[in-house]
C-alpha cells in the first residue's frame, strides 16, 4: 500500500463557467464521493497530484485528502477513480475521487507487471502476448498490492499463465475468472509468399525475350565481321 497526502481546495465556482475558470487557472474541477457521506466539489491542482502519485502504486495510490474550506480543513482518505481526459489537448478535465474507510472493502483493478524474458521468445522465436494488464481484486484499503508480479522466464511457446496461477494475499479476493488468460507465448508467424500464375507467366516471357535479343545480337555481329 501506498499513501500521499494532497492539499486541495474546496470548489465555489459551480456550472459550465465555473469549470472553464478553474480550467482557464490550470486547475482541474473534480469531486469527491463517498457511501454515507456527502459529496464535496473540490479543485485539484495537477502538478500536485502528479507528485502525489509518484509512487510505485500510480493511480492506486491512496490519497489523504486535505480540503480547505474556508477557515476549516476537512481530511478524507480517497482513490483515484476515474479521469476525464479531452482528447485534442490531451488534458484532465475533471476527476472523480472516491472516499474510502479503512475498516471496509471495496474493488479496483491492479496493473500486471511482467517479469523476465521468455525461454519460448529469446531460444524458441515465439511471440509474447500480454492479454489481461490489470485483475480485478476486492480488499481493504491497507491490502491493495501495487502490482501483481507474474514471471515469465520458464515459459515455452504455448504456455500460458492464468489468473488462477498468480499468487496473491489471502486477504484479497479475486474478482477476475480464475481462467482468464494473463499472458502467452504465440508460435511465430511465417508469411508465404504466393507467386500468381500472371507473374510466372510474365517471367517465362521476360526470359524468351531475352534469349531471342541475345540471339539477334549474335546474328547481327556476324553479318558486321
């Protein structure tokens, strides 16, 4: 588990023109959410959560949240839910917390990371396909792992790993199906090349073209001598 702390602001400016002057200030409009609680409309700086999830959790970085309100700071422990990105800039343009407590579970999905190089690549000329990057896993917030390892070094072509073959804490529960395919070595693609009837034909002509040329050629410097 991973953990920052973030300072953010509570949002005063609501609606269409108060989201396009939070953006306008570099900022980005965002909420956060919670089970039982109140939703708070909050402004994020982006440079601030950046380093705030510079860890080798990411996104699943838990996050305590120090909002000012005024005269008042509130403080919530959060996750990163979701970012809405606009695709021409390439920018977050809003963000959706969630609130967690740590006494109560909840799912998210966890990158997979790939460890080692293949028997089945480097000896045996086969393919590498990564077929599920995250797995899905429900815990409590203290348990979430940053990534899940899966080695790969003894894997020949067509071997595979499967959910069911990571290993993971008793503490967490798997949500993915245990036979999902994580990851696989392909046998290696040859192309064959297929020469049409036209082409061959083309060549048989080229090449009594140039038998008959040569001959004229012969004939010719014969007559010359």
């Amino acid at each position: 588990m991973a953990q920052s702390v973030i300072n953010v602001k509570r949002r005063v400016r609501m609606g269409k023109s108060g989201s396009k002057a939070i953006r306008n200030e570099g900022n980005i409009p965002a909420v956060i959410y919670g089970k039982g609680s109140e939703s708070i409309s909050i402004v994020v700086n982006p440079t601030e959560l950046k380093e705030a999830l510079s860890t080798d959790a990411g996104e699943n970085t838990l996050l305590e949240m120090h909002i000012k309100d005024g005269d008042k700071e509130i403080k919530k422990l959060s996750l990163l839910r979701e970012v809405q990105m606009d695709y021409i800039t390439n920018k977050s343009i809003h963000l959706d917390f969630m609130e967690l407590d740590m006494n109560k579970s909840f799912s998210l999905k966890v990158p997979v990371k790939i460890i080692g190089r293949p028997i089945g690549v480097h000896e045996e000329k086969g393919l590498l396909e990564e077929i599920l990057r995250e797995i899905e896993i429900e815990c409590l917030p203290s348990d979430i792992p940053n990534v899940f390892e899966v080695e790969v070094s003894e894997l020949h072509i067509n071997d595979s790993i499967h959910v069911r073959d990571i290993e993971v804490s008793d503490k967490i529960n798997v949500l993915d199906d245990p036979s999902s395919t994580v990851v696989t070595i392909l046998t290696p693609r040859v192309e064959k090349v297929v020469v049409e009837e036209g082409e061959e034909e083309i060549e048989e002509v080229t090449e009594e073209e140039a038998a008959e040329t040569t001959e004229e050629k012969k004939e010719e410097s014969a007559e010359s001598e």
